[in-house]
C-alpha cells in the first residue's frame, strides 16, 4: 500500500529570501501566479498541462481557497486541495499532488506556498493584527484548548516551548552545548556555498552561537530560524509529463504523516516526536533504509529540531543525536550532508514557505543543480517537515532516475 514512484517533481522555483524591515506588498494571488509560472517554466512546461492545485491558506480568501485560485489562474483544476499544517504543510501537500497524479485524477500538479509578503491596505481596509500574529502557535479563539489551558498561563509562541523540549532534552539525556551550535555552523557552512541564502558569505563559529544572546535557555539566537521574505513552488507530473520535462525528474517514493496534536502540552512524551511514525512509514513505503540516502533536508526552525528529527527518523539512537553530530560532518561535502542550501537557519525561513525549502533543497540535490553546494552523486533524499511544536510531522523520500 502506497505511493509507487510515477509522480515525480519535475521543476522548482524558489524566491532568492530577502531580509527587510518592511515587507512588499504583494496579493498572495498575485505571489501564486508568479512562483507558479516560474515553476512551470522551469519544468519545461506549460499552463496549459495542469489540471491539478495544492495550496496552504491565502490573504484573499477565507474559505473556498482552492477555487479562489483556479479561478485566479483560469485553471480548470481536477484535484484541489488546501493543506493546512504548518511548517509540515509543504511535504504534506507534494504526497497529496503525488497520490492525485498516481490515481490518474491529474497528470499535472502545483503545489505553491506563497510567502511572507504584506497585503496590500487600504484606509477602509486597514491591517488587522489577529490572533495568529497576537498568540504565536495558540489559538485564542473561544472554545480551543489553547485558549483555556495556555494562553492564560503564557504557554504560547514558538521559543518558549521549543526551549522547553530542549531543556526536558537536557534533563533525560545530557546537552552538550557545542554539539547543538555545530549544527548552526555546519548549515552555515553550506549557505556559505549557497549564493541566494540570506547568510550567504558570513561564515560562523561554534564561539559565535554560544556568544549569541539566550532567548530561551538553553537556546541561542544562532540556533533560532531567520524569518525572511520569500515563496516557492514545485511542479508535479506523471510519466509522461516527466518525459516532456527539461529535467531529471525527483520521483516521490515514499510519505509519511503523524498529526496526533497541536501543542506540546498535549503530548504522550515530549522526547518522542511523531516524526518516528512518519519516517517509518515514509521508509517501509519506498522499500528503503535510513542508509541508502545520499542527503536529508530536516526541518530545522530550532537546532532542537532538527536534533530530535534525527533521532525519531531513525539515523542516529535516542539520546545519541549529540554525539551523532559531533562525530558526522553534516557540510555539503561531509559525511552526512544535512540542509546543503543552509536549512532555515541560514537560508532564511519564508513564513509559510519554509517548509517548502527543504523540498525544494532535495530536489535540487536530485537535479544536479545545487552549484557549489552539490553532493557528489546525488539520488536520494530525505525531507522532512514540522509543524506546531514538534506535533504535525511529515516526511518524504526522493529518488532520481
């Protein structure tokens, strides 16, 4: 049961992120149509062959989203889907276009996340600050658990929780301080090689990370995502539309998914992440080991992150992923190579688009097209994607032909 490997990612367009004080005023529609242009362009295909959307919330519309979209880009779509999970959002919504396209509803699929560009306003539209911007990861909304449990006694946003699995982390298994810092460096080593990353020619130390100010003990700035302006988008077909593609197709093997709750004050144990169902099933799906990967692309908004995916993944032992790190070279051009564009600590995380970086990072790799930053001999990858607290985790493993 499961995907069989006949859809694949046949092109990619990711926004070069930009870093400032003031967003550009772009409709999210408007962010669609172009990244989704520009994907197709890059695939080697045309408006005309798509028949099929995937989408996360947009600014102009809050319901009918997907048609809002085809009607927009004058798509007669036969598979629409709106995909609603954070950060775990863009793995989530390539394995949805994927079984679409497998089915045969579809031969051509966007999957566009627009990303964190301001809505354009007007005096009798004025810019509303909601409760998704007041309350971080919490819903205020009357009748949510957030709302009765958290919110009043301040459990919300994101780096006050992610603090608090880093410090239960430190209490079971020991933390070694300089180990969680050599991720930043690593990654930043690869934006280095990376000419779009936001840290792109600023070069890091471990001294650097642990000089960072603390934001919640035990992490750093350094160790914390880098919000920027940003999109992106994919393009999937079938095997024939593979054939009319320009490049090596990314063939979607497997998928996996786990979404048992939203905050971590709901979790069954804050040390295992529901990353170890979904990297299971991704793997049993494609019929291969942690081992046959030539990269993988973790979700890394905290260095906590990405150490707990790497263990609930399977690629290292519980309590073992600080020595994994120590002992590996997780560089493009190391042992391990782990977020060879920079990861969204380096890269930049584009809002609702971050998630889809890492997608994008594998495909590149797949594709030959990574610059600098290629690992040599490049065939599969594993993604993998987080949203909430650690709580809605998705992965995907990737194979060239």
């Amino acid at each position: 049961m499961g995907l069989k490997a006949e859809a694949a990612i046949l092109g990619f367009h990711e926004l070069p992120p930009q870093r400032k004080l003031t967003r550009d005023k772009t409709f999210n529609l408007e962010q669609w149509a172009r990244l989704s242009k520009a994907a197709l362009d890059d695939a080697g295909l045309d408006a005309t062959d798509v028949d099929g959307i995937v989408t996360p919330l947009i600014g102009e519309a809050s319901m009918f989203v997907p048609s809002t979209i085809t009607e927009y880009l004058g798509i007669n779509a036969n598979f629409a889907e709106i995909v609603d999970l954070g950060g775990a959002g863009s793995a989530a919504a390539v394995w949805r276009a994927a079984a679409a396209v497998e089915l045969g509803l579809c031969e051509t699929v966007l999957v566009t996340f627009p990303g964190t560009h301001e809505v354009p306003t007007h005096e009798r539209r004025p810019f509303v600050l909601d409760d998704s911007m007041l309350f971080g990861a919490s819903s205020n909304a009357y009748g949510s658990p957030q709302a009765e449990f958290e919110i009043p006694y301040a459990n919300l946003g994101q780096n006050g929780p992610y603090g608090q699995i880093a410090k239960r982390y430190g209490h079971e298994f020991g933390y070694d301080e300089r180990a969680m810092a050599k991720i930043a460096v690593d990654q930043r080593t690869n934006a280095c090689s990376t000419p779009d990353a936001i840290f792109h020619g600023q070069p890091l130390t471990i001294e650097d990370v642990l000089a960072s100010p603390m934001v919640a003990d035990p992490l750093h700035k350094l160790e914390i995502v880098m919000p920027c302006q940003g999109g992106a988008a994919v393009v999937i077909g079938n095997k024939n539309q593979a054939k009319k593609s320009k490049n090596r197709p990314a063939w979607i093997k497997g998928f996996g998914e786990r979404v048992p709750y939203k905050t971590p004050t709901y979790a069954h144990d804050l040390m295992y992440s529901p990353m170890i169902h979904a990297a299971d099933q991704a793997f049993d799906m494609a019929g291969l080991g942690r081992g046959d990967m030539d990269m993988v692309s973790i979700y890394d908004c905290y260095s906590i992150t990405v150490l707990m995916s790497l263990e609930d993944a399977g690629f290292t032992e519980k309590g073992k992923g600080m020595q994994f790190v120590n002992e590996h070279d997780l560089t493009f051009r190391g042992d391990f190579p782990m977020n060879t564009a920079g990861g969204q600590l380096s890269f930049g995380q584009a809002g609702i688009a971050g998630g889809m970086h890492h997608v994008i990072d594998g495909v590149r790799q797949i594709m030959g097209r990574s610059g600098e930053a290629q690992v040599n001999d490049c065939n599969r990858a594993f993604v993998s994607g987080n949203g909430g607290i650690m709580s809605e985790q998705t992965a995907l493993i990737l194979e060239g032909e």
